[in-house]
C-alpha cells in the first residue's frame, strides 16, 4: 500500500513531535545529565519544533502536498518552510529581552539543523510523486 504524500508528510512531522515530547519528559526526569546530555536536551526542542512544523503545515496545504509534486509546488514548500524557521529564529531573538526565557545562539543553530532535515525529509518523499515539466506540458496538450 501506498501512502499519500500528505499522509508521509504528517507522519514524518509526527516524528519530531514525538522528539520534542521525549525531550521534554526527559529534561523532567532526569537527574544530573552530564555536559554533553544537557546541552542535547537544551537544543533538541528547537531541533524538533523546526523539523516537525513545517512537515505537518505542508501536509495540510494543498498547494505543497497535492501529487504530483511540480517546481511550484516545491517552491511553496520553501516558503512554509522559510515561514516557520524565521518564526522560530524570531521567538529566539525575542527571548533577548526575556527575564523569563534564556536566549541562546546555539538554538538558532539547531533550528537551523532542524530546517535542513526538514528540507531533506520533504524532498525525500516528493520524489516519488514528483512530474517534470516537460511531462506536465505535454500532458496539457493531450
């Protein structure tokens, strides 16, 4: 059986939400990680987040998760996905001038790693369904 690419796309995304939560458990019930552990669990949820959300908002949108995947459908992609690393990287530079929340450069960075791997993860799986142009025009003249 075949999944549709919406349906790849959800439950791929699915799978950084389940990172994130496993983060987030683990930062609760883990006593005394060391350095290495505890810088993970520090960048991990900016990883995830970045990973999972534009995954699942693709999935939703009909111009990026319709088959077969084309250039333009590709190119709104990017732009789901330009829209949510620039949200994450903003709520980052936002914490500055938190008291609350603690700013740090290497969230940026994981948000960024997260971005690529979601890049990644989308191309993976539109390759299946992708049609070149040439094979849209000619079907357009059929």
């Amino acid at each position: 059986m075949k999944l549709e690419l919406p349906y790849r796309l959800s439950a791929t995304g699915m799978i950084g939400l389940a990172v994130l939560s496993t983060t987030h458990w683990l930062r609760e019930n883990t006593s005394f990680p060391g350095p290495v552990f505890s810088f993970v669990l520090g960048v991990m949820p900016n990883l995830a987040a970045a990973f999972a959300m534009p995954l699942i908002l693709a999935s939703f949108s009909p111009h990026t998760s319709r088959t077969p995947i084309s250039r333009s459908s590709r190119l709104r992609y990017v732009t789901v996905l330009l829209f949510t690393t620039l949200g994450l990287c903003g709520w980052e530079l936002i914490q500055i001038r938190s008291n609350r929340f603690v700013f740090d450069v290497y969230d940026i960075l994981a948000t960024g790693f997260g971005s690529a791997l979601a890049y990644l993860a989308f191309f993976w799986h539109a390759r299946t369904f992708e049609v070149k142009e040439y094979e849209t025009n000619r079907r357009g003249e059929a």
